[in-house]
C-alpha cells in the first residue's frame, strides 16, 4: 500500500466516477449515432418514392461496409498511441482512406450495374467513405489517449456529419443523389472538427524498456497494424451476421422474418457492453490483465442479466421486436440473447489480442463462420431452432477459443513508466 493509505479509498471512488462518466458518454454518443441511422429510413420511407428508398438503402448498406477499415484504423491509432506514445499517423490515415475511396470508386461502375443504382451514387458513396474512414484516426487519437469525453463528442460530430446531411435532404424532400450528395459534404465539413477535438493534450511517447536498445524498439504504426485491425473488425462484422444471412438463405419466408426479430435481441446483447471494450482498449494495449478480468466481468455480468431479462421477458421481448406475431418464437429469446453476449466477449478478446499485436488476431472468427455455413447447410434441421443452435454453439466454441488464445500469451512488452496521460474523464 502506498503512503496515506487512506487516500486509496477516495481516489478509487473518485476513478470509478470518472470512468462512469467516460462511459454513460460514449454510451450516449453511441445511442446518438443510432438514433441517427434509424432516422434516415424512417424519414425515406415517408419521403422517397419505394424505388428511390430501396436504392438509397442500398447504399447506405454498401457504406456500412465500406466504414470497416475506419473502425480498423481507428483500433490501430487507438492501441499504438496507448501504447507508445504519439507518432506519425496522418499519412497511414490518408493513404487508408485514399485507398478505400478509391477501390470504392473503381467499383462503382460494377455496383451501379448489378445493383441497378444511379452511377452517382456509387460515385458519391467513395466520397462520403473518405471522410468516414479518415475520421477513425482522430477517434483513435482520442480513446488511444483515454480522452472519452472528447471521444464521445467527436463520435457525436462523426454521426451529425454522416447522417446530417440524409436528413435534412429528407426532410427538404430531395431525392438520394441529393440527400448523399449533402452527406458527403457535412461528412467532410466535420473533418476539422474532428481534428480540432484531437489536437491539445496529447502525451508524450514513452521511452523503451530497460535494457533494450532503443532500435530494436519499433514504435511506427505501419500498414501492415492497420490492415490487421481492418481484417478483425470485417471479420467481427462477418461473424456477427452470419446466421441472419444463413438464415435467410436456408429458411422459409415467414421464418426467416422471425428469425430476423430475434436477432434484433442478439444484436442488442452484442452491442450493450461496447462501450467497456472502448474503454479498455488502451489498457490492453498496455498489457494491464486486471483491466482484461475487470472488462470480461463487467461484459459477463451484462451478457447474464440480459440473457436471464430474455427468458424472464421473452414475449415482451418479441412483442416490441417483431409484434404480436412473432410471440411463438418467445422460447427461443434467452437463446438469441446468448449468441449475441458471447460474441460481445469474443469482441473484446478480438480487440484484445490486436492491441497487444498477436499474429492473425480474427482467423477463430474467420474458420468459426465457415464452420457455421458448413453446419448449418449440412446438419441443423431447416427451422429457427435448428439456425439458432448452430449460431450458439459456434459462439460458445469461438468465445472458448478465443479466451484460450488471450490467456495463454505473455503479456506485450512495454516501458516501466506509462506515459502522462490525462485522466480517464477526458478533462479537456
């Protein structure tokens, strides 16, 4: 115990105030953003012809896709900056993003044809995936720093200029070139912004462990960190939707809807705890393995009050979901529930295992979505039940590997002394 062991208490209490209120805002920015995207197709569907909503939807599904490696690089900056300190990330950033857009320019053509979508709207969407891609660097700046509270600002300004411009090009009544069009220009408005938010207090970089020779230590973020943190975040979102699209694909109609519904509560399960792995990326990045037990606790815990609400309340569940025609499926809610908390582990052992620079960090995820599809097409019955049982035992299966891949590696290396940093309530 240090000396004044009675500052101890206080200050615990004072960090755990501070981290909750780091959380309830990236949690509330996190709500905000949400918030936003449902707007966008619920403004369409009252505004826009059914044609021009199913093109706009489209687009808007192709961006969702195109935005991985900005969550990639923003994994990337995030783990290196907490780790070593600042570096040079602004030309890594621009490139990531020139090379997105671009591939997505080179593919319009191709898109607009299968798809059956305007040229310029394709044209655009490399455009608007510049500027959301880009801005995963100042995010990154921001968590690898533990800054949250400008984090959750700058992720409240990131989603006022991606979804700002759809609806007031809804709200004007504007068609979706247009609506995309003013997307692409409050996206990139925000930029300096986002910027702005990134620059003051950043630390200064530590210095290499004792007894190693200062160039043996390699502190560059370079494209082969970001490529890794891009392929775990396609890799998660692959995983994460793998058995909705299975689903569809092997069941009938009315069941695949059903199905649908009860995703809704395993996306819920996944996503609610997101906001500790944000929160502890850093300190993984650091090595810190009581900040690893204390986030797989806190996720755990709220895996199993949803699960236990979900079977509690699995009508209810499905009644606000679906409505009152999906009520047969209620049974099955604690079992949607699960998949989605056990994935919110594998999330953050993902994560983990990024931050701490392991080797092919997402390949369990990768082989557990092909064994799904291979399960799924060859063995499970072609029922809801029969999708669901093989989606929860590939996430228990992924969700054990995982842990024992985190659990048996050493901790990375790192400096004796950590950084100044700012505290983990993002005093500006």
């Amino acid at each position: 115990m240090p000396p004044g062991g009675g500052e101890v208490g206080p200050a615990r209490g004072t960090g755990a105030i501070r981290i909750g209120a780091a959380g309830a805002a990236v949690t509330v920015a996190t709500m905000l953003t949400n918030a936003l995207a449902y707007l966008v197709p619920v403004l369409g569907a009252r505004r826009l012809a059914a044609a021009e909503l199913g093109a706009l939807a489209t687009v808007l599904a192709l961006a969702a896709i195109a935005a991985v490696p900005g969550f990639g690089l923003q994994i990337a900056v995030a783990a290196h900056r907490a780790r070593w300190g600042t570096g040079g990330t602004a030309r890594l950033a621009l490139r990531t993003a020139a090379l997105t857009a671009g591939v997505t320019a080179l593919a319009a053509p191709v898109l607009s044809a299968a798809l059956r979508l305007p040229v310029a709207l394709t044209l655009l969407l490399a455009a608007t995936t510049f500027a959301t891609v880009l801005a995963g660097r100042w995010l990154g700046e921001l968590q690898g720093d533990q800054r949250f509270l400008r984090l959750a600002a700058a992720m409240t300004v990131l989603a006022a200029g991606r979804y700002g411009g759809l609806v007031l090009g809804l709200a004007l009544g504007r068609g979706p070139v247009a609506c995309l069009l003013l997307a692409t220009l409050t996206g990139l408005a925000v930029l300096p912004l986002l910027a702005r938010l990134a620059r003051p207090g950043r630390p200064a970089a530590p210095v290499p462990a004792a007894g190693t020779p200062a160039a043996a230590v390699d502190r560059r973020l370079t494209a082969r960190h970001v490529m890794t943190a891009c392929g775990a975040s396609l890799a998660m979102l692959t995983i994460s939707y793998a058995d909705l699209i299975l689903a569809r694909q092997l069941l009938p109609g009315d069941a695949s809807g059903g199905y649908a519904v009860g995703s809704v509560l395993t996306k819920g399960a996944l996503w609610a705890p997101q906001v500790v792995t944000v929160l502890v990326l850093p300190r993984l990045a650091q090595g810190d393995r009581r900040a690893r037990f204390a986030a797989l606790a806190l996720i755990l815990a709220c895996g199993t009050v949803l699960v236990g609400a979900s079977a509690l309340a699995g009508e209810l569940a499905f009644r606000l979901a679906g409505g009152a025609g999906y009520l047969h499926l209620a049974g099955a809610a604690p079992l949607f529930a699960a998949v989605g908390a056990l994935y919110a582990v594998v999330f953050m052992l993902v994560n983990d295992r990024v931050a701490t620079g392991a080797r092919w960090p997402a390949a369990p995820l990768w082989v557990a979505a092909a064994g799904l599809a291979g399960a799924a097409l060859l063995v499970a019955p072609r029922t809801v039940e029969g999708v669901l049982v093989c989606a929860l035992a590939t996430a228990v299966l992924t969700a054990t590997v995982m842990a024992w891949l985190t659990f048996r590696a050493p901790a990375p290396s790192r400096p004796p002394t950590p950084p100044p940093r700012r505290s983990a309530d993002g005093t500006l």
